[in-house]
C-alpha cells in the first residue's frame, strides 16, 4: 500500500502547484530597450527608458504612416528607483528589464556622481541582465534615444550591435558588460574602461568610438579612437583591424600615401616587473596578417617584405608609446598594472599602493613588437595596375 499512498501524495501535491498563480500578462508590462540617464537642474535623476512598440504594419493602414518601434518615457526623481517607479503614470505599464540591451549615462553625470550608484539598481534587481552594455554619452544621454535607428528595430538594439562590432572588428572602442563593469570598478588599480558614444557632426547621428576612463567611480578621461586601439593591444582585447601608416619612397624618403594592413591574429603579454620599489612594465606584442592596400611599395623579395614588417613595427610602437604617455600623465592604471601586481604577491601590492599613482607615472616601458605578413593578396605585392618590373 506504501506504493499507492506515496502516488496519491504526489498527485496531491503536483495539483496544488499547477496553474497560473504567477502569471504576467503581456499587456502589463512595457519591454525596456534601453535607459539613459542625466541629472537634471534641479539635481534630480531624469531616466529617459526606451520601450520597444511591438505594433506592426498590419495594424496600420496603406496609406498611414507605420508606428515607431521605440517609445521614450522620461521621468525624474531623487532616485533612480523613484524616476522608475514613475513611468506607470506616464506609460501605464509597468517596465520590464529582462531585454535591455544597454544603459547609456550622460558625460556630466558620470563626472560629478559615482556610477556605482547610478548603476545599483540595474545589478541589484533581478530583471536586469549582467549582459547589458553601460556607454557613457557626450553631452545629454537621453538625446541619443530621440535618434533613429538604420536597420535595428529599436536604437537600444542599433546601439548594442554598434559596440560590439565596432570592439570585433575595428579595435576603436572596447565592449564590457555590466557585470565585468562591476569586477573593474572594485579591482585593485580602481580603473575601467567604458566605450563612449557621441554625435557625428549631426545631431541624428551617432558613432561608438573610444572609450571613457572611469576611476574610483568617477569619469576622468576619454581617449581618443586612434589611441582606443592602442589600448586595446595593451590590454590583449585588440580581435582584429586594420593597421594605417605611411608609405615611404625608398628614393626620396618622403611620406606620399598611406597603406594598410590587416590583422589576423594579435597576441600581447604585459609582464610588471618591481625591483627595489622601481616599477618596469615589458610589453610584448605578436602580430600576424595580410597586405590590405599598397599605394607605392613593392612585395618582391624577401627584402621587401621584412622592410614592409619593420614599417608596422614601428608604427605600432609610436601609437602605444603615445597611449602609454597618456596614462602616466594622468596618473591612470589603463591597462590594469596594479591588479597583476595584486594577483601576483597581495604583500607587494599592499606596500606599492599608497604610491602608486605616482610609481606608475615614474614607470618605464620595454616595448617588443612582432609582424609578420602572411599573405599580398592577389595582386603577389604590387599595387594595382601597377606593371611588374
């Protein structure tokens, strides 16, 4: 009878756990895209919160306009809580943060207010994922969500799509979700790289490019796409690009043009070395890829090639000896120097970071760099249309 008695129990108790007593209708909530957030005059919160419009063209007419597929609520309050907690009145649903997609913080509050606070409730409620992606934006963040989109439903989507393939494949921003955001903003070297959004000459354009310096919080510096790339090779997230610089005349050694390379695979190591409280940092880079434009050069010889290698090499070598002037003139731990050390001998950091700031500007860098052309191209080294000689 053991046997029936425990079927009947199961059966009892799977009855009482079926059925909807949990349930979320579909027209009770508004689906986030994305979120920008500013300080207002007054020294409020305001939330701009895009809600995706999951109208279609069926619903609309021949001859109507189709509907925006993104709906900006603002709202305002002493917390980002309370300005979220406002949007009912407004939109008449309540939000739901599972599909955000990014989180975009206006410049001037990234520089006056710790972003850890800004960004509490998106890592403390449970709907936020830890894959959404935070951009600090130029100027206002809530103008960026009055942008259309080109091909994405929603600009939250066209924003996304922006930073990661712009991190792939051009090296001129970096990508980091929120969740890597919080290990950076509580590593050793308080320092983390957030990619920054701005205007393109046009108020309804917008580009992802460089990135901003967060340290102990706060916005400190924003760099430069072209040195963005350099502090991608630092920090070993360079995937691929494309490599410009000069073509030299061998016969009158004057600049004419510039051709490119691009890069296939690229490998760095960044070792810190600390003898006698004097910091020295090797830096060791592998580069290997194929010729993407050639304007004068010629890819004849063995010679040819290896002059053409030396030539990346050391343009490479300038572009990271200019980021790395600039993260010693701002005392900035860029490329996470501290947290190795930390790693590494925690008695060592511990002795170190009181100082460290000043240590890292006094520092030296050993830089080594690696190119190797693996393929011309189809042309076999000569510049198009160009007769071989």
């Amino acid at each position: 009878m053991k046997p029936f008695y425990s079927i009947l129990v199961s059966l009892v108790i799977l009855g009482l756990t079926a059925g909807c007593w949990d349930n979320n209708e579909l027209d009770e909530y508004g689906y986030v895209q994305a979120v920008a957030i500013d300080r207002t005059k007054d020294d409020l919160i305001q939330l701009t919160t895009l809600f995706y419009n999951p109208s279609t063209k069926m619903e609309t007419s021949a001859s109507a306009k189709p509907a925006e597929k993104g709906i900006n609520i603002q709202t305002s309050g002493e917390t980002i809580f309370e300005a979220i907690r406002d949007i009912t009145k407004k939109f008449g649903r309540k939000p739901k943060w599972d599909h955000m997609r990014v989180i975009l913080i206006g410049e001037q509050l990234a520089k006056t207010q710790n972003i850890r606070e800004v960004l509490d409730f998106f890592s403390r409620d449970q709907e936020p994922r830890g894959t959404v992606l935070p951009l600090i934006a130029e100027g206002s963040a809530g103008d960026f969500l009055k942008i259309q989109p080109f091909i994405e439903q929603t600009i939250g989507q066209q924003y996304k799509k922006m930073e990661t393939s712009g991190s792939l494949y051009s090296a001129k921003t970096s990508s980091i979700p929120l969740y890597d955001l919080a290990i950076q903003l509580k590593s050793p070297s308080k320092t983390s790289a957030i990619p920054y959004i701005h205007k393109n000459g046009s108020q309804n354009k917008a580009e992802v490019s460089g990135v901003a310096f967060i340290k102990d919080g706060k916005l400190v510096h924003i760099l430069e796409e072209t040195d963005t790339e350099a502090f991608m090779m630092l920090t070993d997230k360079y995937m691929s690009g494309i490599l410009e610089f000069p073509c030299i005349n061998s016969a009158k050694d004057q600049v004419q043009n510039k051709e490119s390379f691009e890069v296939l695979s690229f490998n760095s190591k960044v070792t810190p070395i600390v003898e006698d409280d004097v910091v020295s940092i090797g830096v060791n880079i592998r580069i290997e890829g194929t010729v993407g434009e050639l304007r004068c050069s010629l890819l004849k010889t063995k010679e040819d090639v290896e002059r053409f290698e030396h030539t990346i090499t050391d343009m490479v070598k300038k572009q990271l000896q200019h980021a790395i002037s600039i993260f010693k003139r701002q005392e900035l731990d860029a490329i996470g120097i501290g947290n190795q050390i930390y790693r590494k001998n925690p008695k060592l950091w511990k002795h170190l970071e009181p100082t460290w700031n000043k240590r890292l500007a006094q520092s030296q860098f050993q830089i080594d760099v690696d190119v190797e052309v693996l393929s011309t191209g189809m042309n076999v080294g000569t510049p198009f249309g160009t007769k071989e000689k």
